[in-house]
C-alpha cells in the first residue's frame, strides 16, 4: 500500500504495541474504517444493472445488483476471448502458488460467508436474491416463511438431531417407498427444487443425500467447510436460545420481557433476540477476526457499534456487480488437504462430502482445515476443476465468473484505480514484476490502459503482508466496510440490552474468534483448533 | 411555537424580506430543517409492527409499518370507549369550523399525496403497501408491471385519450356484450378487483364507471381532486416526454445518450428520464408550496438538492403509523363548495363524479376548489358523513381511525411531546383555552397525562399563523422532511444533468407552484386558477 521500506517493516511491532493499548483496538478501526470507506462517493449509486442510466428503478429496486461504475462505452474497449481470459487463470499441474499464512478454513469462510449476500439470480444475471444485509440466511434462510421451516417452533430453537451424542441439523432429504431420495415435506419449497436437481445434485448419490441436512441456502451441503460452519452456527443459536429461555424462567436478567408469556410468544421472543444477537456474533468474527485477515499487517480491528453514525456512507446497503466479482478467490482452493490420517485430493475432499462430516465430526474437519494452507489469491492459480467445462450445458465456475464479468461491460482496470483514488498504472511493469505475466498481459491487451479490471486485480502482485493487491484490497474494504458497518443491528438506538438482553451482550462481548463458538459447542473444547491462519 | 409576543409579529414582515435575499430561501430551508429533521432519534427505529421488541423483522422488513415509540405498557391506561373518542371529532350540523386561509385544492393535494405512501394493507393492517418513497405511484403504479400497464410503451408516453380536445388518461373500464362494466383486459390486475367491486365502487353507478380512468391507485377515481391531479400530472408527464423526444431528435442537449437508440430503447430512456424529472417536479412542489403552507408563517421553503447528505437523519424512508395517522386530516372536507354555478354540497359534489370533470374540465375544478375553504384541522369538525357508520360491516373513516390507533397501542399525547423535544403538558388548559373542551377532554381521560395521542394532536389549540398544533406540526414536519428529502434522486451523485437533461434541468428550476403546471397545460393558460391559499 505504498508504504516505505523502513515504516513497513515498523507497522508489525507498532500494531503489536496498539493493540495492548486501551482503545488501541478502536482507535486502529476508526482509522483503518475512515480510509477505506470513503474511497468512492456514497450510497445511493445513479447505475444498477437495471439500467445503464439513472432510473427510478436502478434507484430504488434493490433486487438489480448495483454498480460502482457506468458501463464502458460500447465499441471503445477490443477485449481478448474469453478463453483467453481464462487460460490466465488456470493453476498448472502440480504448480499450486501457497498462500503465505491462509488457512482452507479462512477460505470457507469466505465462501460461506458471502453465499449469504452474493447471491446471483439463476434466471436473470442482473439480479441478486440476498436482503443485501449480512442477515445470517445460511442457518435462517433467506426469507421469514423459509426461517419457519428451519425452526423447532419451541425455546427460541431451531430444529436440529443428535447424532452420536452430537447435534445437527434436521436431515433434507427421506427416502420415498420406492427408495429414492425426496425433499422431506416440512422442507418442501425451502430451496428452488430445480436448481437443487439440475445442478446442486447432479453428481451426488442417494447415499450422499441422505446425509444432506437442511440449513439456511441451497449451497450449505456442496462442501465440508459450510456445512462446518452451519452446524457449528446451529449449535451456537441452540445454546445461546437455551441460556436466555433458563433467564426468562429463572426470572433473572430481562426485566423488560412481560413475564407471563405463554409458550408460542416466549418461542418467538426467544428465537428473535438469538437471532440478533447471533447476527452481531456474526460481525464480530467476521470485522475482527477475518478482515483482520486480509488486512494488510493484520492490524487488531474491533467491531465498533454505531461507528457509521453520522458517516456519509451510513447508507442502507447495496450489493454491487463489483463485490460479487471480486470476491471470486477460486485460486484459493488447494491441491491437497493434510489431515493427521494422510493427504487427501482437496476436490473429492471438500465437496459433496457429509460422511466425513458426520463420521469424524465438525471439530476434527475444522483443525484439519485450519492446519491445511490455501492457495495464493492470484492469477495463474485456479484449480483445472474449476476451470474446466464438464459439459456444454454446465459451464465451469471460472468461466461463468467470467461470462458474468463480461456481461456487465465493466470499465477497465485504471478506471476502478481512478474511481477508489488511486494513480493509474501507465505500465504492466507496475501491475506484476513477473516478466513473464508481464508479457502474456501484454500480447492480449497491448495497452496497460485496456487491462481488463477482473484480471488486474488479480494480476497486481502485492508483498507477503498483504492478502490482496493493492485495488483489490481498498475495493473489498470499501463493499465489506459499508455493508457490515451499517447493519440495523449496530445502531445506536438498536445497540443495547433491550436487544440482545444482559447475558446477549456479554456473549457478543467476550466473543473475539471462531475458535470460542466452535469450542463452546464442542464435545472436547480443549481439543479445539480453528484458525484463519496457517 | 412558543414565540414571544413582539417576535411574533415582526417574524411575517422578516420572512419577506428573506424571501427576496439572494440564497435567502435557501437559508430558511436549512435552518427550518434542522429544526425538525432532528427532534427524535435517526433511522433505523428498533421497533415496528412487526414486533413489539427489536427483531431482525422489525429491523428489516420495510412491509412492516414502522413506529416511533414502542406500545403503551399494557394495563397501564385507562381508555375511553371508541364511541366516545369518535363523538370528539364528530362536526355538529351547520357547524363548521373553517380554516384560515386553506383552500380545498390544499385539501385535495394532501390527499392525493399522502394516498401514494400512506397504503394501510386492507389484508393486514401493520403494513404499507407503498414503497416508501415519494415515488409519484399516482401515475406511475406501486410496482414495475403495473407502470407499464400504464405505459403507453412509444415516445416515453403514458396512455391517454383526447377528450374534446384536451387530453385524459385512459378508461379503465368497458362495456360487456351484456351492458355491464368490466375491466379493459390490459388494465386487469392494475388493482385489486376485490378492493375495487366491494369497496370502491360500492355506490357507483355504471355511467360512472363508464367514466373511471386508469390511473396508478385504486383511489384515484375516487375525488375529483384526486383525479383532476392525475390528469394534470399526466398531461405533465406527456409534454416533458415529448420535449425529450424532440430534442434527441434534433440532436440536442443529450450528449451522453446513445445516438442509435431503436424505438423501443428510446421510448425507455424518454419515460425514465421524463419519470426522474415528475418526481422531482412534485418534491418542489411539496416543499416549496405545500409544506411552505403548511409551516408556521408560510416561510420560503427551496427544495435544496443534496441537502441531507452528511446528515444523521440520511437515512432510507421508513413510513411510521404516527405519520399514517396524523395524516388524517378529515375536519378539512367543508360542507359545502363555491362554485361560479352556486354553492354544492361537498359531500357528493366531490365524490365519484368524474362527470363534472370531463363535462367542466380539470382547470374549472381546480380553480373552484382553489376558491373554495376547507375546514380547519380540529376536533369537533369532521363532516357527519365520514364519521357515521353506513352498515355494520363498512366502518365510516374516522372510526377505521380511531380502530387503527387503538390496534397500534400508542403512548400518550405527552410520551409524544417529549419524544419530540416538547414538554408535556400539565393541564388541559395548555392544551386549548376552550373552556367546554378541556372539560369534556377532563371528563375522558381525568388526568391530562392520560390524553390519547391521536386525540391530542388534534385537540392542541393553535394560532392563525399556524395551520396545526405544535406536536402536529412538528411530527408532520420530522417524518415529511426526512422522506422527502431523503429520495434518491436528490443525492449528490443523482441530482444532475446526467439523470434529468439539461432541459429537464431547466424544467425543474423554473417550476415553483402547481399554478404553473395546471397553466402550461391547459387549453386557456390565462384562465387557470390553482391555489393552496384562499
């Protein structure tokens, strides 16, 4: 981030110092929060993919996916194929670049995480099917009625199974008499059934689903890590529901709750104060611990209510086509996960694979992931699986990221630079040092003024403590910021006891890594091991 | 408003001086703003009928109508019976109260207005079927696929008809074979038919539905007020959109537009481009003219664009059941109308009769109910009409009111002031000076701080510089700045060139009260008559 040598290697043990200091943590935030955050002008944005000029409904309709930036003039830009863009990201054989300190756990948090608000329409790519809010749909579902089918409609809880002495949640799917797999019918209409069928379980075998569970989005069983995560989040809302329905019926702690509710109004009260407090949960982890991540020198960043009071990007948020692309860190997923029972492929591993879930337990998978190392966020770097077209009708993810990119006529490169203040490069030299990328940028683009920007944010080298390049870096700084910081949660006249009750915030408030929640709820808390590291 | 004496009488005279200051309208305006946009906490309001407690629902769901405060502790009020509340608003016969200086066009405006984001849901009264925006749905529709029902979908145009002469939207409803009225199949689903034939058009004959035009709301047939503005507004519509296509043909002023636009783009970019500018057109409308009379001493209000950016209360509409409510300004309907043809009774003269507006046409109407004077706001003085139920299934307004104020379980009349910065009041005598009211008020509710809210407000005497109470004007004036000014299309990045034209620009710029919009569209300019004063 264009720091000096001398200052850069000083900022480690500066923020070392920091964050010891009272309201070191805070002070860092309100710094770090104020240069990202206004890095573009605010919310409202004239453009959304509804139109390509300002209307009441690129105004107002919130269900068109927003964008920073106008669309290119047509016929201005020459633009390489799209198979040409994609070969820049394909990871050769046995040539995976490792991250420096990522763990796979920080990536399926990601992954997890932004399932729940990047959320592309299948039948109109304009569109996204999140609230726009980190709302925590992955275990409530994107919308109240679907909220209810996931509910156990008792305590506050949400439906779950003991399996092995262990909690998950309710299982998806039943097998019919015939002995096929059907949606159980309390979960019917809880996911869209064709995309379920057609793409979500098309090389998934009956025995796989019936271990599929029902959780929040149609994604939370593709892969080991969300369904972790969702489990791990279950159990937490479970536990949190049960301290505040103990409170309640001991008559301690939420003198403002009228104490004759009968079961249905204390079901709902409980479940709704969970929920909120489980959505602040939610920001914690994800402002402290993993944007502390890919913070350049992981500077100790503290959630800090109402800190957008008063801001002029203290606007309701707006999901942009720009944070839905950029936050596509395919590179990540490695060759190889290493567990402490050998090496196992990453593909056949990490995906569709419930048994494992269930057999070992979410712990075990946890600190097998938190001890494998991602790959490097970068071009050249994409796993072959997911580069690859499987068959005409099923284009592979990269290439749908990039059918996407294209399809929303993005500006280029320099034009994001210009938009989030930053100097335009005037040479692929100051894009990567690597000659070779230099030249392969070069013979697509001929002009560093014509890169387009989905490949330069990930062709911009960028040194050890950083996670991301430089652009990329203040573009998911200034989305992630400005949605997380505005939830209604953190409000001032919304931040406080009457919300979360006085055990609610001392949960929120002693609350600072994955690795609590996980323990918490864990069997052997001490055996625990989750880390966005590695 | 507490202003002593001697002030009181030189703030008129000053005002005129301002008003013709260079900036001076604009000075007003901030000064007039702040003072109210700030008197209780910004959005996001914790509470709203969704739930009583904070919930994700309530913090979320804009379906839900908000509230400023939460509900009265139950079992803590002792309340009057609703025949008794009804009964305090109840207009003895040949005893109106009239206003000061309020013409019936006023009333009409307020109306018409608040009809387009006051939406009670007929099927669930906690929620607003409005977008929450000044959104101009009386012409446009509440939703995309009704706009473009109305859309006459060549040259940026909405449906309409000439009429000898003159133009109209079109009629809703045709003749069957069998002679009786029916929806026009391209209307069907406009609204919703079980509203329309159960409530609607309840006491309507077929010759008037003959003459029933399609509009954007159910309402719009309903006064003659209502619908004389949507013909104006449409014919508005009509000429802006084809000063648009005039220019983009001549190759003017549209810089940044598309010089190859095929027919179907143009007519899009035309009614988008010409919707940005009606919008904007009625917020000046509403501020300039509209809450300038309404304010205390009719100061010169400028609809300054931009003017919330930075501000704590730029936050997204949220329509509360207060603003719902207060809003219900039925002591304004007069018993009777002045016309040049003699006096007419009100109640039918202004109901359902869109003969008289297509026999007499819009500029006769207007300039008749700009003559005429409305009621003062006030208890005592709603019409008997509206008060009297007329079969026990059909409640008359003012008691679908008072139910909807009683559902909603609000605080007091002094919860209220002091929520908004006021202090309460100790005695029925700060309330009014009239000596038979305070004791029937005194009879009700025994103790001043026990005064319904609802009641209150329109209770709370008032000078003739104002046009409301103090706690009326001042919650009218917090929920009606923060809406308006909030719209989108005022942003700093919104409010240009760009979104409105150049001449759009101009358009706006010069237009400054509904006098002018009614001139430049009627047949004899020179003749128009529309005031909110009289």
């Amino acid at each position: 981030m264009q720091i000096p040598q001398l200052l850069n290697r000083l900022v480690p043990g500066l923020l070392e110092v920091v964050r010891h200091l009272p309201y070191g943590g805070r002070v860092v935030t309100q710094i770090v929060v104020e240069q990202f955050a206004n890095r573009t002008p605010p919310r409202p944005r004239p453009f959304s993919l509804a139109s390509d000029y300002t209307s009441w409904l690129s105004l107002t309709d919130r269900t068109f996916t927003g964008r920073h930036l106008p669309v290119a003039v047509p016929g201005t830009v020459e633009l390489p194929s799209v198979d040409d863009v994609l070969e820049l990201f394909r990871r050769k054989p046995g040539a995976e670049i490792p991250s420096t300190d990522t763990s796979v756990m920080f990536m399926f948090f990601a992954q997890w995480f932004t399932d729940s608000f990047l959320r592309t329409d299948r039948h109109d790519w304009r569109k996204n099917t999140s609230t726009q809010e980190i709302d925590f749909c992955q275990i409530y579902g994107v919308a109240e009625s679907k909220t209810r089918q996931l509910r156990e409609m008792a305590g506050g809880r949400m439906k779950s199974q003991m399996i092995k002495g262990e909690e998950f949640p309710a299982f998806l799917f039943e097998r019919t008499a015939g002995g096929a797999s059907a949606v159980k019918s309390e979960f019917e209409g809880l996911h869209d059934a064709e995309f379920l069928v057609n793409v979500l379980l098309r090389d998934v075998s009956q025995d796989q689903k019936d271990l599929f569970f029902a959780v929040g989005l149609e994604h939370g069983n593709s892969t080991v890590g969300s369904i972790a995560l969702d489990i791990v989040f279950l159990r937490e809302h479970n536990r949190i529901a049960g301290i505040l329905e103990q409170e309640y019926k001991l008559n301690r702690e939420q003198p403002s709750w009228d104490r004759g509710l009968d079961p249905a109004e204390l079901d709902e009260r409980l479940f709704q104060t969970a929920r909120n407090i489980m959505v602040v949960l939610l920001l914690k982890l994800v402002v402290e611990e993993y944007i502390g991540h890919i913070a350049p020198y992981d500077p100790p960043l503290e959630l800090v209510p109402a800190i957008a009071e008063g801001k002029d990007w203290n606007r309701s948020n707006w999901v942009s086509i720009e944070f839905n692309l950029l936050y596509r860190w395919h590179s990540m997923v490695p060759d190889w996960i290493t567990t402490d029972e050998g090496k196992r492929e990453a593909k056949s591993f990490l995906r569709d694979n419930n048994e494992v879930v269930v057999a070992r337990g979410v712990e075990w998978l946890i600190a097998q992931c938190s001890r494998s190392r991602a790959g490097k966020v970068g071009l050249f770097n994409t796993p072959a699986f997911l580069v690859d077209r499987k068959a005409a009708e099923y284009p592979a993810i990269e290439e749908r990221t990039i059918a996407l990119m294209r399809a929303a006529q993005l500006q280029s490169f320099n034009d994001y630079r210009r938009r989030f203040g930053m100097p335009a490069v005037t040479d692929f030299a100051q894009v990567t040092h690597d000659v070779a990328i230099q030249k392969r940028l070069k013979d697509l683009y001929k002009d560093v003024d014509r890169l387009e920007w989905y490949v330069g944010i990930f062709a911009e080298e960028y040194p050890d403590e950083q996670f991301l390049g430089d652009l990329l870096t203040t573009m998911v700084a200034y989305d992630a910021f400005t949605q997380a910081l505005t939830n209604p949660l953190l409000a001032r006249n919304v931040y406080n006891e009457a919300t979360f009750t006085a055990s609610g915030l001392k949960i929120i408030e002693e609350t600072v890594s994955l690795q609590q929640v996980v323990a918490r709820n864990a069997k052997s808390p001490g055996k625990v091991f989750a880390s966005f590291e590695c």
